[in-house]
C-alpha cells in the first residue's frame, strides 16, 4: 500500500462517517412511504369498501 | 357422475387459484425487498470500512471508443486517489478507428500511469478483452486491486476511494458502485432507465447488502481485490453472456462477500430508443438464463457453503425476475377462468392481487423517488409510469372499487352496460400479459415515421416494467432456439454529462 497523508486519512475516515450518517436518512424516507400507503389504505377503507 | 364432475370443478378452481397466486409471488418478494431497504442504516459494511487506498490496476477495455477514450483518461487521472496508486490500462479489442493511437498519446504524456494492451485480432466479448489485461495486471505483484469498468462511464471523483475502503476489510472480495444514468440529452427512455437503475442498485442491491448475497455487482464498476482475481482463476469467467454476474456468483461461491457502495456515483450513457434497450437487454437476460443454469445446483439450498446464494430469499428474488413473465401470464389465465367458472371469486382474488401490487407499487416507487434526489425529480413521471398507465388505471380500481367503472362514468351520465362490464373485466383481467405484447410492438413501430410520437406513447401506456418482461420472454425463445448467442456492444456516443 502507498504512504497516503495524515490529513488525506482524516478526511476519508470523515467522509466514512459522513456516509454511513447518511444511510439512516432511509428511514424517514421510508417512514415517509408508510404512512402515504397506509393514508391510501384509510382512504380505500373508510371510503369505498 | 356429479361427484366426478364436483371434484373436478374443484380441482379445477384451486389449479387457477395457483395460477393466479403465482402472479403474487413476485409482487410480494418485491415487497420484503422494499421492506429491507431501511435497514441498510443498521446493517451495512461501514462498520468494518477503514480508509484504505490500495494500488489500483483500472481495466478500461475499448473498442472503437475514439469519441469518448479521451475524456475517460482523463477523468480517471483526476480522481481523488492517491496519484503512485492508480494506473490505467486501456485495452484495445483491435478497433479500426482512432482508439490506439489516442491511448498511446496518454501513454507518452503519462508514462507508468497510462498503459496500452492492444489485442490484434477481437470481437470475442468483454470478457476475453477484460482478461488480455488481468494477465498482465496479475503478471506482477503492483497491483492490490483491479478496476473494471466500461469506456465510457464516468467515476464521480471521490468514487474509487469511496469503494477502495471496503476492501481494507480481507472478507470482501470486490465492491461495486451505483452506476447512476448520466446522459446529456435525456428523453422518455432515458428517464425511464434512470429510474429502474435507482430501484435495481440503490434500493435492490442495498437489501442484498443485508441479505449478504449478490445477484451482480455492475460491469461498468467492478473492484476486485487480487487475492478475490486470483480464488477465481485469475480471470472474468467466459462463456457466458453475463461476465459481471458470473464473476458476482464466483466471487460469493470462494467464500468472499461482495459490497455494494450506494455514495460511489458512477455515470454511464444508457440506451435512448426501445430498440437500443432491447438488443442490451437481450444480453443481460440471455445471459440470466444461461447463469440459472450453471448455477442449478446452487438455488434453494440454504446452509450450503460458505455464501448465502442458496438462501430462499435470493432464490425467490432472483426467480421473481427471471420468471416474471409466466407468472403475468399464468395470472391473467387464472384471473380469466375464474371468470368463467365463479365470478365473485375472480372479483375476489383480482383485489387481493392487485392491491397488494398497487401497496407494493407505491411504496417502493415513494422510496425510489427519494434515494437519488436528482433522478427523482427529473424522473418522477416515469416512476409513477412505471408500470404504464393502463395498469396505474386498474391499481386505481382495484383499490377504490366502484371508482372507475361506476362514479366517473356516472359523472358524466353514463353507464356500463352488463355486456360492457363483462368485456371490460375480461380486458382487465388480461392486461398483464398484453401489456408484453403492447411493448413489442411499441418496438416494431418504432422505427417507422409515426413511431416516433406513438412509441413513446405506447411505452407510457402499456409501461416500462411490460417492456422488460417482453424482452426476457424474447431471451427465453432466443436461448431455446439456441440463437447466436453474439457480444453486441451497446452503441455509445460520449453524450454522458461531463
């Protein structure tokens, strides 16, 4: 392996947090999803079944 | 007598039960994969990633590439990487135009950076090409870890290190990225690609990440570590149509997990007319099915080895796909003998099937939509449209029902005769399996005058989703009329954004 930069390791391993901080944005997109269908569902429910 | 004719009349209902259940086995195995995605943010290799910057040996193989060599040398020069570990090795598959003497420009300008390895006789696929340049690559001990990617896509810049991290973990043999739509010009078919590659990759091989299993990691940007080259004999498997995918499976098959990094973006130019998306397509599907043979003795056999393909939930997933086009058909045939036979009950099971498709539909196309903001918005038409507006229509009545055949005809003072509703049931009934043929045809007229308003038309109408089905039927036939089973390489034009 080369000889890479303190600093270019700092800001891979910031990079590395800041990516790993980003998958938990999947669940309030998917908290978002959820509760549209479960909004189109009441709607089928209440309304036309 | 009666009893007979009772007890086959039975047995003859629960036969189109299957039938139509078969069509809900894709429909919910897309559902358990959607499902999954979440938990990607607690299931994921970021863990045990370490900022690692191995040298890398980037495999460009290149035929007839002179309008877009250039541009890709350049770019993989900048990229944020470590400037001693990277080299270039851009493999000539004997092209007739200008490729090896631009290639051999970069070689002069960028000595022990750019490299040229030309193969004086080609056309044998990408595989064989790839593999002129691993002999070499593996030839010395320099290399740590081998890109292979196409000529023409282009890595975002912080891509490789974002991908070369994972392998700081000697578990993973290789890693993959999302190769992401990037044409400049963008239409209809574009827009539609873009949104499968956002379902298929960021979503898709996500929950694969936490199934621990790979269907395949993207030929377009595929880094292996050596020690994962080397377990597979030094070389990309040939044979087959599908390289990438058969690499995938030998990788996991010699014990090594495969990553898929969703924030290494990968821009790639993507077919803009049905024909082009057919003849790549055709590829892709032939050599699915060639790679659901090879493997026969792997699927639905959990526990065995030291990979997770056997697992039932890559088993029905894999299948869900490869199989999709039977299972529309084998529904529309039970929903229609229902018919015949006990109405209220195709009424009955027809809702159950389609609304649990329009609640899968929704909610992965809400989750799609979200992942990649930039292809969500330019996109979002043709993810609602995904299936086509016909089917989006009967997901409307399946979940309201007496909205569309009794409350907006009445709107407008009509009403559906009994006749009118028979017809109109059998023609909903039979829409998923005419969709496919809707889809051919869009093809055959597409390259006709007026194609070129009613193709895209008929592709919104009878969905893109039909459209690949079509195609996968077409790689059945092809496969069993054992057709020539030639490398056609997806005609490009440089016209990914820059």
């Amino acid at each position: 392996m080369n000889d890479t930069t303190r600093g270019e390791r700092g800001e891979a391993r910031e990079e590395l947090r800041r990516d790993r901080r980003r998958e938990y944005l999947l669940i309030p997109q998917a908290v978002i999803a959820l509760v549209i269908v479960i909004a189109i569902v009441w709607v089928r429910e209440v309304f036309f079944v | 007598m009666d009893v007979f004719w009772d007890v086959l009349y039975n047995v003859l209902v629960i036969v189109l039960l299957v039938f139509v259940a078969t069509g809900a086995v894709p429909v919910i195995t897309a559902a358990v994969h959607f499902v999954i995605v979440p938990m990607h943010a607690f299931f994921n290799h970021y863990g045990k990633a370490e900022p690692y910057f191995p040298r890398v040996a980037i495999m460009v193989p290149a035929w007839n590439e002179a309008t877009v060599i250039s541009a890709t040398i350049e770019r993989l020069l900048a990229l944020e990487y470590p400037r001693e570990s990277l080299r270039i090795y851009v493999i000539d598959d004997a092209s007739t135009d200008d490729t090896p003497a631009i290639v051999s420009g970069w070689e002069a300008r960028e000595p022990g950076r750019v490299f040229l390895l030309r193969r004086e006789q080609g056309g044998q696929g990408k595989a064989h090409t790839l593999n002129h340049g691993i002999r070499v690559v593996l030839g010395d001990d320099w290399a740590e870890a081998v890109l292979i990617m196409d000529a023409d896509v282009i890595f975002t810049p912080s891509s490789l290190a974002k991908m070369t991290r994972h392998l700081s973990d000697p578990k993973v043999g290789a890693v993959s990225a999302y190769i992401a739509e990037g044409s400049r010009d963008r239409n209809y078919m574009t827009r539609f690609i873009a949104i499968e590659y956002v379902l298929a990759q960021l979503a898709s091989r996500r929950a694969q990440n936490v199934l621990g299993a790979h269907a395949c990691l993207a030929g377009g940007a595929q880094l292996h570590s050596r020690a994962n080259l080397e377990a597979i004999g030094g070389a990309i498997p040939t044979g087959t149509l599908a390289e990438d995918t058969v690499a995938t499976f030998e990788s996991q098959l010699h014990g090594r997990r495969m990553v898929f990094e969703p924030h290494a973006v990968v821009l790639a130019e993507e077919p803009g007319t049905i024909d082009a998306l057919w003849k790549q397509r055709l590829r892709w599907a032939r050599g699915n099915v060639q790679v659901s043979s090879i493997y026969r003795k792997v699927w639905f056999r959990p526990g065995h080895g030291v990979h997770h393909l056997g697992s039932i939930a890559f088993g029905a997933s894999w299948f869900s796909i490869f199989l999709l086009p039977f299972a529309m058909i084998l529904s529309s045939i039970g929903l229609v003998g229902l018919l015949l036979l006990q109405s209220d009950l195709a009424e009955l099971v027809f809702r159950a099937l389609w609304v649990t498709a329009a609640v899968t539909y929704i909610f992965s196309m809400l989750i799609g939509v979200q992942l990649d903001g930039r292809i969500g918005r330019s996109s979002w038409r043709e993810a609602f449209l995904f299936p086509g507006l016909v089917s989006f229509v009967v997901m409307i009545a399946a979940l309201f029902p007496g909205l569309i055949e009794e409350t907006l005809p009445s709107m407008f003072g009509l009403q559906l005769t009994p006749v009118g509703h028979t017809l109109l049931t059998l023609f909903i009934y039979l829409w998923i399996s005419l969709a496919m043929l809707g889809a051919w045809l869009a093809r055959v007229i597409e390259k006709t005058r007026a194609g070129r308003f009613f193709s895209p038309f008929l592709t919104y109408l009878v969905g893109y989703g039909p459209l690949l089905c079509a195609i996968t039927v077409d790689s059945y036939i092809k496969e069993w009329r054992k057709a020539d089973a030639v490398w056609i390489k997806t005609e490009k034009t440089g016209r990914v954004l820059g």
